[in-house]
C-alpha cells in the first residue's frame, strides 16, 4: 500500500465553494511519484471528476483510506474520521511493525483564535484525557499558520480577494446608480463566479472600458473616481485587475481640482491610490512619519473622510486595521463626508449647487475588500453574501441612527437593533444612503485561477506530509534513499525548512494542543463538560471508541505530544539560534527560559562594560567571566563569546554573532541598542529588548517593516509586564462594557521588608546608572481631568508620598515618563486619571533630591577627584560656581544648596556613604551600623569624568544586595470603572508581587523570563508584527502573558466596590476623599 492523499469534498452547504487543494496536474504528479490519490464525487467543484481519473486518481464514496486528507475549509463534523489508518506497505512505520499511524488534515480550519463557532471542530481533534487511543487522533494543519522563517504568510488567497472585489463592487455600484435613474457602462460588469476564468473576465472588463473611452460615464456622475487603500496582497488584486479600464492615476491632492473642473473628461478611469501619508496626520498637525506612527499609533488621526471619501464615487477598502491603530473612517465620519460633498457642490453630491441637481452619489458606494466588521470602517456592521452581495444603510444626521435598509436580493431577518450603529456627524440628509458590498468568501468566485496558484503554494507542504508518512521522521531519513535531484545537503535543508514550516502549522496532534496553540485549551475543556453535562455523564468515555491498537505508535505519539506541552521539539531537526548580548544581572533568568529548548543553540555574546569609564556599569558588583562561568556550569549546551560593542573595529565579532542567529536578545544598556539594531537589519535577524524605544529605536521601523524584521522591545517588567497586564485587564473590562473612569500603574524593585534599612531603603538589582539617570527624566500625567507636567530634573521634588497597594508596608511613588502617551494605545482616552508610576519606600525621593541638589547628579560637567574626601566638595563647588581650585567651601555650603530641614537626614547619609568624616551623633550611630566598608582609592576614575559616573560606582558599591539579602518588585494596577446600567464604580485591582531567590532576583526573573518568552515566540513564528513595536499589540501582549502564567509570574486580581476597603489610589493621588 502507498501513501494515499485524498481531496475531499466542501461542505455542501457552501453553495458557493467551487475551490479545490489540487488541480488534476498536481494529482497526476502525485501519482507518478507513486502516492495512490483518492477523489471524493463533486458536481460543484471547478474540476470535473473525470478530470481527476483521468490524471490517475480513484473516486471513492468514503474517506476511510486516506492518511492525508486536503481540504480548503472545515468539513462538515460528521465527515471528520478521527480514527488510525493502516500505515503504507513498505513504509518507515510499516517496517517497525506499527498497526496504525494517525491521519493528517489539512485546511483553513479557522480555529487557532479559538473562535467558538468552530470549538466542536477542534474538539475531533483535542480529547479528553484518558479517551481511548487519543494517540491516534489526526494532525490538524491549518493553511493560515504556513510561514517561512521569518513569520511570513506563504500560502493564501489575497490576490484574487482583490480581483473579485473590485468586481463584486463595480457591479454592486452600477445597480445603485440604476436605481438612482443612472445606468453606466458597469451595468455589464462581469461578476466572476459567471466566468469560466480570469482571462474571459479580462476581457469582458476591457471591453467595458472600450465603451467609456468612447462613450464616456453619464454627465451626472461627474467624473468617475474610484478610491482604493491598502498596499498588500489584496490591493495589487485590485490594481491589476482595475488596469483592464481607462485607468488615469491621480494624486489625493488633486482631487478637489480634478471633481470640481468643469471640463474633466469623462471618457476615463480616475483611480486614487490613497496611501498613509495621504490621510493620517499627528494630532498636534505634524505630517505622517511612518516610524513614528508604528511607534505611537494613537498620535495620529485619518483625515480620509475630510481629503478624500467626500470625492469618490467608489471607495475600494483593501487595508487591514487593529487596534491601537487609527480607523480609516468611523460612524461619525461617514456622515461628514457625505455633507462635505455636499458642501463644496461637487458634482454627484446632491448639492442644490450641483449643476446636475440630482441624488447623492459621491461617496455612497463602498467596496469593503477587508470586511473587516467594524473595523476600518466602523460602520461596516456585517458581512455579506454572493447570493445577496450588498446591502444599504440609511446615513442620518446628527444623533440619528445609520439604520440598514433594504436593498435588491438581501434579506434583512436581523434581530431587535443589529445592524444599527450609532453616527455622530453632522449635515447629512434624512435621505441619504450608502451601499456596501462586503462578501466574505471572495477568493471562491475565481475557482480555477485561485486553485491553480493555491496548488503552486502548498504542493511542496503536501509532499513534506507525504514524506512522513513515507520515510518516517526528518531525522530517520538518512538512508531513505530519497530522489537524488541535486546536492543531498541542499535537498535536506528544503525537507527541514517544510518540516519547520509544518510545525508551525500545526494546531493539534495525538489528541492535544500544540505549542502555542495550547491556549485553546479552556475553550476546548468547556465544550467537553457541556458533553458530559448533555450526555448525562459521569466519565469521559463521550467520544466513540477507536477500532485496534496502536502499539508501539500510541507510546511514541504521546511521548511527543509530552514534549510538545513543554514547548520541546524531537526529532533531528536543525536548531535555531539565539544570541544573547550581555551576562548581567537580568541574563541568568532568560538563559534559563532559552536553554529550556533542546532545538534551540543558545550563545551569549559578553562586553567589558562593567569597568567601562563612561559610567555604563551593567554588571555593578560583579565579574561578568564569573557570571559566564556560573552560567556554563548550570546550562552546559550554552556558548559564550567575548565582544567589545564600544569598539567598531570588533564590530565582526558582534555581526558574526547576529548574522548566524534567528534572533537576537539585547540585555545591554539601552543606548546600545540602536547600533544593535543596525546589525540585525543587515543581516535580517529579529530583536527582542527589554528597554523603552527611544527616538534612534523608532527610526528604524521603516527599514524594519521592509526588511521584514521585527525590533520587539519594552518587553521587561517596567516596561513590560506592566503594559501586558493593564491591556489584558482594561480589554477584559470594556468587553464586559465597563467604561473605565481611571486608571493608575505603579512598579518598582526595591529590598524585601526584611532586608536591613540604608539611608535610602534601596539596593541596586540592575543597572545603578539607569535608577539614577530615571530620576532626572521629566513627566507628564493625567489626574483628576487635570494635565501635570514636571519638567527635567524635577522630579524628586514631586512625589506621590502615600500610594497605597498593601497594608503591610509604606509606598511612595514617582510619575514615569509620559503617562499620557500611553492613554490612547491602552483604548480609555477619555478616562479621567491616568498615570504611571514607579514605587520606592518613604524617604528616597527626598533624599535623591538633596543628591541632586550637591551636584552628584550632574551629567554634563566632568571633574577629576584624586580621593574619595575630594569627590563631594568638588561636586558642591561646581553647584556654587566656584571655580578656583582648592578653594575653602563656605560653612553653610549644605545649606545654601539644600532646604534645612532635609540637611539633617542629609549628612547621616553622606557619613554612611562614607562622603564626609562621621560625627558622633546618635543618628550617626544608627545610619553606619549596616554600612559596608568605605570606597577605596581604586574605585575612583583615571581620567575626568562626570559625577554621577563616579557616584554610581559608589553606589553600586555601598548598596549591593548583601548574601541572603533578597530583592522584591511590586505592580500593581488599579482601576476604577464604572457600570453604565447601574452607574456603580468599582475598583479592580490587578497585583503581583514578586521576591527574589537564591537562584535568582525579583528584578532579574520579571525582566529576563518576559524577555526569554518574547523571544522564543518571535524564533516559533508566533509573532506576526514587523518594524518597530512595544507590548501594545494584542498579538503580542496576548500570549506572552500566558507564558508568564507558566512561571509563577501571573497576576493576582481583586475587585470592590468605591468606598469599601482602603482609598483608592487615585484619591491618595489627588489628596481627596473618595465617599
């Protein structure tokens, strides 16, 4: 027996899909290489079955046989066979004696986001444990998931969703004008499920422009303008099939001149590609700027509806959208649009000052390409049919319903207030009506074209499957004797790059989930208890048993279904490759997460950053070839590599090291980060960063996008965690139609309650330099409906002195960054509080500030001390402008810089820094008993340089934690959210609280895991995201949260009512009362 694929038949239910896996050419291939094809009966398929026997093929009334059944959508539940098959005679599992091998399904199954629609599909496939020979449950192989290695979709039908688009909507429009009493050319638009092919529609549309260019449209339409979006797959469908009319390109600034020019020639086309920078501006009016606008997508707005919408008499939407992004059009705009035409008297507006004077019809015929319910287009409410391919809605004016009416061949059986939507614009008339075509199976109506080219995309995946069943596992192949066309080592990367590609592809295998997709598991475990509950039973023992044993095949297959639940691979795949930059303090934790994979090769490339003069010290109290070498003796696969990313001429050592990975991980200080990024774009590997995107991160995002790179960062704890958990939070609340009125975020690292106090209740767990370099950042948040701004260098002076998260200690918080420019991406822009925070204990603002006010802070002016006794006078001379060297400091030196009241707490800190000689006060006593011995003259630079510099090195000494001492990090968020039904607020808080080990620290676990996860998802193609990005994205904050979950890093949540418990942070914030 032969390996046997076997087509199956569509649904029959889907009167409309014509569309086939294979051509018989493909199955004629498959025959000749000796795999047996089997055909199911089908009348309606584009490809008659004769065709399919001619090519060698046998039609069969039963999939029975099959061990690779093809498909385009999911079949019908009841023609699922769940059950093993024999494997072929001859075959890998034949000759190690397996009874039965599983089958393997593929199609466009439209399950991995775990819609609920098609949960019983999934559920064939994912069992119960304990159901009998759950191993030989099928593979389920979903075409959507098929990348190459970059994460690039490789099979699909975007194209021809184009071409019929452009169809289905030329023909839905010319049915509207006729019933407007204007009939155009397009009344013989063909539509393409009419056509036995692509070049017969080709010809039919160009005879339709033949007419026009001789004929011209009808004078009431004013000249004919089609507006088309998008840059993708489905956009070059349009334009190519568009191109068969008397196309005239015309830029969007030119519109108004072109509608309103009398003597437009009406015997063309006028197509106006609208593009991003031809409709989004910032909020503030600055012009669209492609890195910025991926980087802060909620600083720009769509001027569609103001620029072009108003000049179209076709509106082709081809583009995708999501949120955080801007819509191109939303309800409100729609009406607006339909005024502005109206307004400016262009011609087919309906403008009294129309010379044709007649009904509206500019801007009232929308192709949504995208369908894309309620996306893009906000007012888009619903999808549509090929048997009633459009519908109309009503477009009323200010406050007035947009409400679906009517329209040839569509049936609108809807219940109470679907299909209503809500506008807000302004000058539309009562009458004014827009039709939409929005069919959602497209591709379907171009059956022969769409096959062949999908038949071109998949065949190679096709016979990596059938080589499984053939020649057994990748690894197992060595003496296969394969086909001997060109070079072994060429052929067998092929065979691994198919192999990866189906991995990636695959949702379930052996009764469970797999990999990433194990997310699903909720929804699948309810299905099942919903069985159970129907079926009245007990157990399990709901699914119909199998015939046979597996043998030796049931413990393989659960051996690597085991490893698959752990995120492990078998087989002789080749490994992927990491490159972690940097061995500090946060590396330990991500090394871990990463060397867990056994088809990973994981290399941490090391600097000398810890002794570098410019102040960058990343391993603070510590020797990184130690780190290295504890980390080689706990992870013995792992590789290490010295480099000097200061030093260009050592510049081949790092690009050799980012050239060879997959991705690469950047836990080097954050100014290094853009010339890493560099790197990674020459040589076409991902990033994954820990750190905020700075301005030089954000420029790239251009080259990225076109490189097909993806620069990930913010993926720490702070940033990180916190973005992932208040999106996963605010999503939760606004889907159950809360509307959040405020919202606030606090973290920090700071020592366990247990740890022994210093004068500034702080240890370093990271980067000394950067705790010190956040403190001279400026802010800006949102309170109370009210805007703060604190400049640079202020913001010790402005602290939050009670935050209250927990009863069982004290919290003080600093506003971090800009709080606001994270209000739109986080979907509440009309909350009225908003900030973000970072926690310290009580005390540390105030005496940073009185650091700050000494000069031990500054950053710009450079000094040389030559002992330890030098350094702070310096530092105080330079703050009084004295200039002399040597020169006595005044006796009221402290004073003069610092508010009296704070000097006393002032000089007990500076004794224990060991700054100035220790008095013999009682608060002298207490501040030195836990200091660590004083700095040494080897500590100090050999060359001029600034004081902070010199004072994180100090620091970086004196408040290292001590053995036995740990660390703790602390978010919490804090929502206050309101029930519009009952106008109840509530207080949801989300929390974690985390302290570190003798493994590892709090700090290290919350930013290096996070990291570890991000970027095994980016190396597993989980991450579809290209250019520069943060967390903000749901495909990303999304499953790199539910990894966190995995290692003890979830959040613990809490909700009440306002006025029951403790204050609410935003009360502590505003000094109020909150009853």
């Amino acid at each position: 027996q032969r390996a046997l694929t076997q087509p199956s038949r569509e649904d029959p239910q889907r009167i409309w899909e014509r569309r086939a896996p294979l051509t018989p050419k493909g199955v004629a291939e498959l025959v000749e290489h000796g795999v047996a094809v089997e055909i199911e009966p089908c009348d309606r398929r584009v490809f008659r079955d004769a065709e399919y026997t001619a090519a060698g093929a046998t039609l069969v009334r039963t999939l029975a046989n099959a061990h690779v059944v093809l498909g385009i959508k999911e079949p019908p539940l009841d023609e699922v066979l769940t059950d093993g098959v024999a494997p072929p005679a001859g075959s890998y599992w034949h000759r190690r004696g397996y009874a039965a091998v599983p089958r393997t399904h593929l199609m466009f199954s439209h399950t991995a986001k775990g819609q609920p629609y098609n949960t019983p599909l999934l559920a064939k496939y994912v069992v119960p444990e304990g159901t009998p020979d759950a191993a030989l449950r099928p593979r389920l192989i979903d075409y959507e998931l098929l990348t190459d290695e970059r994460g690039k979709r490789t099979v699909g039908f975007g194209w021809f969703a184009g071409v019929a688009g452009v169809l289905e909507s030329l023909s839905s429009m010319a049915q509207s004008h006729l019933e407007k009493g204007i009939a155009t050319p397009f009344l013989a638009t063909p539509r393409p499920h009419t056509h036995p092919s692509l070049e017969s529609i080709r010809a039919a549309l160009r005879a339709i422009g033949a007419q026009i260019t001789q004929d011209g449209v009808p004078a009431a339409l004013g000249p004919f303008v089609i507006g088309l979006t998008g840059n993708g797959n489905v956009a070059r469908g349009c334009l190519d099939i568009l191109h068969e009319l008397p196309i005239e390109k015309v830029e969007v600034k030119d519109l108004h001149a072109l509608v309103t020019n009398p003597y437009t020639p009406l015997n063309k086309i006028y197509l106006a590609h609208a593009l991003p920078e031809d409709y989004l501006v910032r909020h503030d009016s600055g012009p669209y700027d492609r890195a910025d606008y991926y980087a802060h997508p909620t600083a720009y707005r769509s001027t569609f509806a103001d620029t072009v919408a108003p000049y179209l008499t076709l509106l082709l939407n081809a583009t995708g959208w999501s949120a955080p992004f801007p819509r191109l059009m939303t309800r409100a705009d729609l009406p607006r649009a339909l005024a502005l035409a109206r307004a400016r008297g262009l011609p087919g507006s309906g403008s009294g000052a129309d010379p044709g004077a007649g009904p509206a019809l500019r801007c009232t015929n929308i192709g949504d390409i995208s369908c894309d319910i309620r996306g893009g287009l906000e007012f888009l409410v619903r999808a549509t049919t090929l048997s009633a391919p459009f519908y109309k809605i009503r477009v009323g004016s200010a406050g007035v319903d947009v409400d679906e009416l009517p329209s040839s061949g569509v049936d609108l059986a809807l219940s109470e207030g679907k299909g209503k939507v809500k506008a807000t614009g302004e000058g539309a008339d009562a009458g004014d009506e827009v039709q939409i075509m929005a069919v959602d199976i497209l591709p379907t109506t171009l059956p022969l074209d769409a096959s062949a080219r999908f038949e071109t995309e998949v065949r190679r995946y096709v016979w990596g499957v059938v080589r499984g069943y053939r020649d057994g596992p990748l690894g197992a192949r060595g003496d296969m004797g394969a086909d001997k066309e060109g070079s072994a080592e060429k052929e067998g990367s092929a065979e691994r790059e198919v192999e990866d590609a189906l991995e990636r592809a695959t949702i379930a295998r052996g009764g469970a989930l797999v990999g990433r997709h194990v997310v699903l598991q909720e929804g699948v475990d309810r299905f099942w208890a919903g069985v159970r509950a129907r079926e009245g039973a007990g157990g399990v023992d709901v699914v119909e048993p199998m015939p046979g044993k597996a043998g030796e095949v049931e413990k393989e297959s659960a051996g690597q279904n085991a490893r698959a639940r752990k995120g492990e691979r078998g087989g002789g795949a080749r490994k992927k490759r990491v490159v972690l930059l940097g061995s500090g303090m946060v590396a330990r934790p991500a090394v871990e997460v990463v060397a867990a994979r056994d088809d990973v090769q994981l290399v941490v490339g090391f600097s000398g950053l810890g002794t570098h003069s410019s102040g960058c010290w990343f391993l603070a109290a510590g020797n990184q070839r130690a780190e290295l070498e504890a980390l080689k003796q706990e992870f013995g696969a792992i590789q290490t590599k010295l480099i000097d990313v200061d030093d260009d001429r050592d510049s081949g050592g790092l690009a050799t090291l980012i050239r060879d990975a997959d991705v690469a991980i950047s836990l080097l200080p954050v100014s290094y980060h853009a010339k890493i990024a560099l790197h990674c774009l020459s040589h076409r590997t991902h990033l994954v960063t820990a750190s905020y995107i700075t301005p030089a991160m954000a420029a790239l995002h251009a080259r990225a996008a076109d490189a097909d790179v993806l620069l990930l960062n913010e993926l720490g704890l702070d940033p990180g965690i916190d973005h992932l958990s208040a999106l996963d939070l605010l999503t939760r609340l606004k889907a159950r139609g809360q509307v959040v009125e405020a919202f606030t975020s606090f973290c920090g690292g700071v020592p366990a309650p247990d740890v022994p106090h210093t004068p500034l209740r702080y240890k370093f767990s990271w980067n000394p330099r950067g705790v010190l370099l956040a403190g001279l950042n400026g802010a800006r948040y949102l309170l109370g409906g009210d805007v703060h701004e604190i400049p640079q260098g202020a913001l010790f002076k402005n602290v939050f002195r009670d935050v209250p998260i927990t009863d069982e200690f004290e919290l003080e918080g600093l506003a971090n960054r800009d709080s606001i420019a994270y209000q739109e991406s986080y979907g509440i822009p009309l909350a009225r509080t908003f900030v973000r925070g970072t926690l310290r204990y009580p005390g540390f603002s105030s005496l940073m500030e009185s650091f700050r006010c000494l000069g031990l802070l500054n950053t710009t002016d450079e000094i040389h001390p030559r002992t330890w006794a030098s350094f702070l006078p310096l530092c105080i001379s330079q703050q009084l402008g004295i200039k002399k060297d040597n020169t006595p400091l005044p006796p009221d030196a402290l004073t003069r810089l610092v508010a009296p009241e704070n000097v006393p707490g002032l000089r007990s800190a500076l004794e224990w820094l060991g700054l100035v000689p220790p008095s013999t006060s009682p608060a002298s006593t207490i501040a030195t008993t836990f200091a660590p011995a004083p700095p040494t003259h080897s500590a100090l630079p050999t060359r001029p340089t600034t004081p902070i510099n010199i004072f994180t090195s100090l620091l970086a000494h004196k408040l290292a934690y001590a053995r036995g001492e740990r660390d703790m990090v602390v978010l919490a968020h804090e929502v206050v959210a309101r029930d519009p039904a009952t106008q109840v607020e509530r207080v949801y808080t989300s929390t974690l609280v985390e302290c570190g080990t003798p493994r590892a620290s709090a700090m290290a676990r919350t930013v290096g895991v996070p990291v570890g996860v991000a970027a095994l998802l980016v190396l597993d193609g989980e991450v579809g995201v290209r250019g520069v990005c943060g967390p903000v994205v749901q495909g990303v904050y999304e499953p790199v949260l539910r990894r966190l979950e995995r290692y003890g890093l979830g959040m613990k949540e809490t909700v009440r009512e306002v006025g029951v418990g403790r204050r609410t942070v935003e009360s502590a914030l505003r000094g109020v009362s909150e009853l």
